[in-house]
C-alpha cells in the first residue's frame, strides 16, 4: 500500500432532519418570489439552470413548485447542494470559504416551509434581479488539452477514467489557472487533476492514453493541481501566486463518469484548459496531501490508537461499525519558519461519512486558540469532491508554522445503513460489509487531507 504522503516544496449532523418550524399565529408563509428564489440563486442555479449540468432547472417558478417536497427532503439530507465543507459546533473555519454553497439551517427550514405550505408564489415583484451566470472559462488560455481519444462509460455503472494529457513544456512553467471542460456534461461527475513529474501515467495509458483509476491515479508520485465538480468555475489564482509545472511533466485528470439509468451514455472527451504565468511569481502554491498513514511513527505521530486495534495500532474499520475513527497525526516541517493555508480537501471511499482537519499550535499566537479546524466534511459523499479556498487576502490567510501539527479525524459507518457502502456491495455482490484496511479498492478506504498551501517562491 503506497502512502499518500506527498509534501510538494520547491527544495451537522443536527440537520433539521423532517422539522420545519411552525408559524407564528398570523404570519404569512413564505412565498418563491420572496423567500425561495434568491436561495435557489445563492446555491442552486449554477447547476439547475436550463442547459446546466444538471437534469432539471429550479429557474421557474413552476419548476421549482413541482419539485419543492424533493427540494426539501434533499437539502435537509445534505445531499444537495454538493457543498461538503459544512459549519458545525465542532469546527468553524479559519476564513469563509470562497463560492460558500451551503444552505444554513435557517435556509433549510425556510425551505421546507416553503414546501409543506404549498409552495406560494407570492408577489413577482418581490422576486430577485434575474439570474445571471458567473461568466465561464479563464481570463485567459495559454494550453488546451485534449485525450488521446473519447471514453464511453459503461450502460448504469460508474466509472472512474484516468486520461493522460502531455502539455509539452520544455522547460518549467508556473500555472496560475485552470478550467476543465467537459466533453459530455450529462455523465462527467467530477474530475482531478495530477501533476504527473515522472510520466508514470504514459505506460499506465498505452496507446490509447488513458486507462481505470479508482481512489486516486496509480501515481508513486505525484502532486494535486486541483479539482473540479459541476458548478465550479474556472480557477485563477492572484497575479503572483503560481503552481510549478516541472519540465517534461505530464497531466493525469481522473474523470469519474456517471450515467444516468436507462441511458448508453456517448463518448466523452473533456478537455483541461491551463492559463500560464508570464513570469515566475513570486510565491509558490503547493499541495500538501496528508494521511494514509498504516501505523505510528517513531515519533508517536502518524496512525494513533483506535477502538479496534488488536494488540498493535492498526487502521481497520470492523464488519458493522458504526461511527468508527481513526485518527492521524503530522508534525509539519519546513525548511522556512511560516507559511500561508489557501485551504483545504479531504479524500476519503465509501464508507466515509466524516473527516475533520485540525491545526495544532506549536506556539501560542496571541488570542489564537491552540487547536483550530480547518475544515470538515459531516456528510462526506465521495461523488462530490472538491477543495475549499478561504476567501482572504494571501497576507490574511492561516498560517501554518513549522512545529504544528495536523489532526485528521476520520469517521466511518461500516454497515448496510451507510447507504453509499451497501450500493457498493449490491454492486460487488457481497452479502454483507467486511473489515475494511487502507487501500486503494472500492471496498477499501483512505484517510487524506490536501492542504493548499503558499510559500516563497525562491
């Protein structure tokens, strides 16, 4: 089993589940034009707008009012919108987190509200200015990558592609954007990107240039140029912020394809469009990816002790547990004093439910609290990925300082009530859940936290 442990330096559950709160005696309920719409906008629309990437648009008002029981049931499961990176009484983040399209409690509520009234349409002119999308792609594009050839996933399975895209570099470039580009936005759920230094994916790709990559891209090395889901737009960092594309390296974006049932999905080639630095920056943004770790290290951090261990710390989630952790932990060590965290991801399978990353002060910082969370994931789905930037100025970013420690904390629920665990074993054909160990299979899980982070660029 590789670690994922790659530094890259230059050298609530509370949901409100089924309870809207009643009326008081006399008040009006809340109506689409002024209450629903500008939450539809807010958080919805980027995707449930007539030819977005999802199936249905939320834009009418008779629309919505067909589906507002659905609207309802989906966001008090969290299950929509696909934001993970939620507040909870355990962790309030650093910084906000930029394009935040987490619904809070009080929206939920408003929401169901909405739906058990009847769903009202109220005054049209109580609704919001129209709609209008943030404007797609990069300010500019320098590269534009393309697969070596189309992928057709499967008839009802997902599938998870890996295409191995070169952009010919000769010499070290700095990317300061980039955009994917779906070829077939009725099937592409969301994909990675990889910077591939050693160009291990042009084997694993062979002559058609791409080939499977469930869990992450089979790389022994590799480092995270960013992610992307539906309703994500473009990526562009500051004018003198850069992430270094080595020489001769390559691009590996991992695709994972989701049809829709009933439906042979057609080819898909989806493209990754790179917008260049003119010049070296600078500062360096890099990713920091931590976990995965299959025991302690000498110095105690690494994989702690956990409800399970048998005689020795192991990572091993039992056949029907529930809300099972595992923790990990790394002391960060630079070769400079202090650097800046652009924000944070986690990575986890299928019977994730929950990941949490903590910082803990080696050094008292003022009115600072020692430990502080950096994100969490309480309703992790795997088929929502992304990374959450804080949205800050960079000389008001967290900083991370040699001698912290990064926490992860990393729940699971190995029984048929985790509804993603029990489709994949209806899918693998298993009777009932396993005990599940660090791996890089569907029925296998991870623990990692990827820490963007922005540093002198020497």
């Amino acid at each position: 089993m590789r670690l994922l442990i790659h530094f890259v330096l230059p050298s609530a559950t509370a949901l409100l589940l089924g309870c809207s709160p009643e009326a008081a005696p006399g008040a009006s309920p809340p109506t689409f034009h002024r209450d629903i719409e500008p939450l539809l906008q807010k958080s919805c629309l980027g995707c449930h707008a007539q030819g977005g990437t999802a199936p249905v648009s939320l834009a009418s008002y008779e629309s919505a009012k067909a589906l507002a029981p659905v609207i309802a049931d989906e966001t008090e499961a969290r299950r929509m919108p696909p934001w993970g990176a939620l507040p909870t009484d355990e962790c309030g983040p650093p910084r906000p987190f930029r394009g935040d399209l987490h619904l809070s409690l009080d929206e939920i509520a408003l929401l169901r509200a909405w739906s058990d009234a009847g769903a009202p349409e109220g005054d049209p002119a109580d609704a919001p200015a129209p709609y209008k999308p943030i404007a797609a792609g990069l300010s500019r594009t320098d590269l534009e990558l393309s697969p070596k050839a189309p992928f057709a996933a499967a008839e009802g399975s997902d599938s998870f592609r890996c295409f191995v895209l070169d952009p010919g570099l000769t010499e070290q470039a700095w990317v300061q954007g980039y955009d994917v580009l779906p070829g077939n936005r009725a099937v592409v759920h969301h994909a990675l990107l990889f910077i591939d230094a050693n160009r291990e994916g042009e084997a694993l790709g062979g002559e058609s240039g791409s080939y499977e990559c469930f869990g992450d891209a089979r790389l022994s090395e590799t480092a995270l140029l960013g992610a992307w889901a539906p309703g994500t737009q473009a990526f562009e960092l500051p004018p003198d912020i850069g992430i270094s594309m080595p020489a001769n390296a390559l691009l590996v974006m991992q695709v994972h394809y989701h049809p829709k049932p009933g439906e042979k999905p057609s080819p898909d080639a989806t493209r990754v469009a790179l917008r260049l630095a003119d010049e070296k920056p600078s500062r360096a943004l890099s990713h920091l990816a931590l976990g995965n770790a299959e025991a302690p290290f000498r110095d105690g951090t690494g994989l702690l002790p956990g409800p399970g261990d048998r005689g020795s710390v192991e990572f091993r989630i039992p056949a029907g547990a529930r809300g099972h952790v595992e923790r990990m932990r790394y002391v960060i060590d630079f070769p400079i004093p202090e650097i800046s965290i652009y924000g944070a991801g986690v990575h986890m399978h299928r019977a994730g439910v929950d990941l949490k990353v903590d910082q803990i002060r080696a050094e008292p910082r003022g009115d600072e609290a020692d430990r502080q969370c950096l994100v969490q994931t309480p309703a992790w789905d795997y088929n929502w990925q992304r990374l959450y930037s804080y949205d800050a100025p960079i000389d008001e970013l967290p900083a991370l300082r040699s001698g912290d420690t990064i926490e992860l904390r990393c729940t699971y629920d190995n029984t048929t009530e985790n509804p993603a665990l029990a489709a994949q074993l209806i899918e693998e054909r298993l009777p009932a859940p396993q005990d599940i160990v660090l791996g890089e299979s569907t029925l296998d899980e991870m623990c990692v936290a990827f820490l963007p982070v922005v540093h002198p660029n020497p």
